[in-house]
C-alpha cells in the first residue's frame, strides 16, 4: 500500500518513503541543499469562488474536505522529491496540486503512487486527480479528462566544453551519439531524424541507451556520448545542480505538435471545470510562474489552461 500524506497549511504529516538516504542528502552539494530546503516552504494560493461553485453537486471527493492527488512516488526531482527531512514530498507537482486545493477551498492529501499504478488508481477511485508528468494524447482522452497546467517540453544538453551550440532539427544530430531513453518520446523523434539524415545522406546518428540517469550524464561530461535528449525538467535540475552540461536545444514534447502536461481527472466527473478555473486563476495571479520559476522551469509556463486539447496522436 501506498502511504498518505495530508498537507494542512504548512504542516505535512510524515511519509514513509525513504528513497532519498541520509547519506545522499549529506553528500549533496550545499546549493542544492539550500534549493531544497528554500523549496520546501508551500506557495498557498486564495480560495476562487467561481472554481468552488463550478464543483458538481453530484461529485463527491475520495476524502471529504480535501482534493485528494496522486504523485510520483520516489525521488524524481523536480517533478516530485523530499525535502531535506527525508519524509516530506516536494517538488512541481505538490506545488501545483496545493495550489488548487487552495482554489477550491480544500486540504491536500498526497498519494505517492507508481507511474504504472495511475490509471488504475483514478479509476477505482482511490484519488480525485494524478499529477504525474502526465501528458495529454488522443488514446488516453478516451479514458481520462485532462486539464493543462504547463508545457511538456524536452531538452537536448550537452557538455559544457561541447563544440555543439544548437539543436533543433534531424541535421544537428548527424554523426552524434545521441542518449535516450528506450520507449520514450525523445528516442520516436531521434529515430525519425535518423530516417530523415538516412534518406538526406548524412552522417549515421547513433542511440546510446542508459537506466541510470547518473551514468547518462557522466557519459556526456567524460565525452562517451555527445548529446542528452532527454524530458526538460530532469535535464535542467542536474544543470542547475552540479552536472558539467549545458542545454542547446528545446522541443515541445509533442513534437512536431504540442503537447502539455496536465491534472488527469476520470472520465465525465465534471470536476474539470472546477480544476480548469483553478489553473487559469493561478495562471492569472502569478502563483503558478512562482512556482515554476523556482524549480527552473520558468519557460514551461503556459498562457492558460485548456480542458482535452490535441496531444499526441493527434
């Protein structure tokens, strides 16, 4: 099982995650303890009567009087991570989801929850909404509602000595070893560029395939591999934090459409419209660009939020 985590104002209970040791935190680089610890004081937002309203009369919350959200459980920063008492989660995702609890006049309980544990969770109703960096595609709208809250974007970082300044398209990436992550995203765009520089005559592009994100990023610092394609938030996070890269290039992850992040809601609640005015009102009044801003991922910000728009496969 799980645990749950209720955050009431600035108190969070304790979790008993404990996938970041002592021993890490202590090795940490004292800015990214300091990050860490200036990023574990909640952004709150204000009550909006007009979110609270549009809550359906039938709809009744997992956990009456809180808005009851699914993260990622682990140590995946920013996206989720714990804060320096090692039993805290924080990150971009409980950033946003306190902010629309606040919205709706609720408290917030987390539930850490596996990448492939969500849909199953929203369904059976074990939460009201999973915020796991999930993005918006035409296969799973058949199943969910979704509500955008930032861009979904990918970076490609190289090492900072790196003679690379820019990549934006199949010809950049000619004759380099390119890091991906099997099955994702980044690696469907870097076959298809490879298809392309095939059929343009240029140099071969080579995939290199690492599982542990440390590994990858020592292979671009040690010159083992030249580029990281990777999802924009992980790669910032260790720019900022220590790691010999810089970043030079940035795709929207729906690439060559849009795609966004967004609060997966199950299908036909008609909490939606509550969850979408919540977003836009933090949009509006600033909260969310603080709170992507102090998580580096200030350009992810969008101009508003949308209810089910294009994704992938679209």
């Amino acid at each position: 099982m799980c645990s749950i985590i209720m955050l009431q104002g600035c108190e969070p209970h304790q979790s008993s995650d404990s996938s970041v040791s002592n021993a890490t935190i202590l090795t940490m680089p004292k800015s990214m303890r300091d990050l860490l610890a200036r990023n574990s004081m909640p952004i709150h937002g204000k009550v909006d009567i007009t979110a609270v309203e549009s809550i359906p009369a039938h709809y009744h919350f997992v956990n009456a009087g809180y808005f009851t959200v699914a993260v990622i459980a682990g140590n995946s920063p920013p996206i989720t991570t714990l804060a320096l008492d090692n039993k805290t989660p924080i990150g971009i995702e409980v950033d946003v989801a306190r902010l629309i609890a606040d919205s709706l006049g609720l408290q917030l309980k987390l539930v850490p929850t596996s990448w492939e544990d969500w849909p199953l969770g929203i369904n059976s109703g074990k939460y009201d909404a999973a915020l796991i960096n999930i993005s918006v595609s035409k296969a799973r709208k058949e199943r969910f509602d979704f509500v955008t809250y930032r861009k979904d974007s990918l970076g490609l970082f190289v090492a900072k000595d790196s003679s690379i300044q820019h990549i934006s398209e199949a010809k950049d990436v000619a004759g380099q070893r390119v890091i991906v992550g099997a099955g994702t995203n980044q690696e469907k765009i870097l076959l298809r560029w490879i298809d392309e520089n095939q059929k343009q005559g240029l140099a071969t592009t080579t995939p290199v395939y690492f599982e542990d994100k440390a590994m990858a990023i020592l292979a671009i610092e040690s010159g083992r591999a030249d580029v990281y394609f990777v999802p924009n938030p992980s790669g910032t996070w260790r720019m900022e934090n220590g790691a010999r890269i810089k970043r030079v290039g940035y795709l929207n992850g729906g690439w060559p459409k849009t795609a966004d992040i967004a609060v997966t809601l199950k299908k036909g609640t008609g909490l939606d419209q509550a969850i979408h005015l919540a977003v836009n009102a933090n949009i509006q009044n600033g909260n969310m660009h603080t709170v992507l801003a102090r998580w580096g991922l200030v350009n992810e910000v969008l101009p508003y939020s949308e209810i089910n728009p294009s994704g992938f496969g679209e």
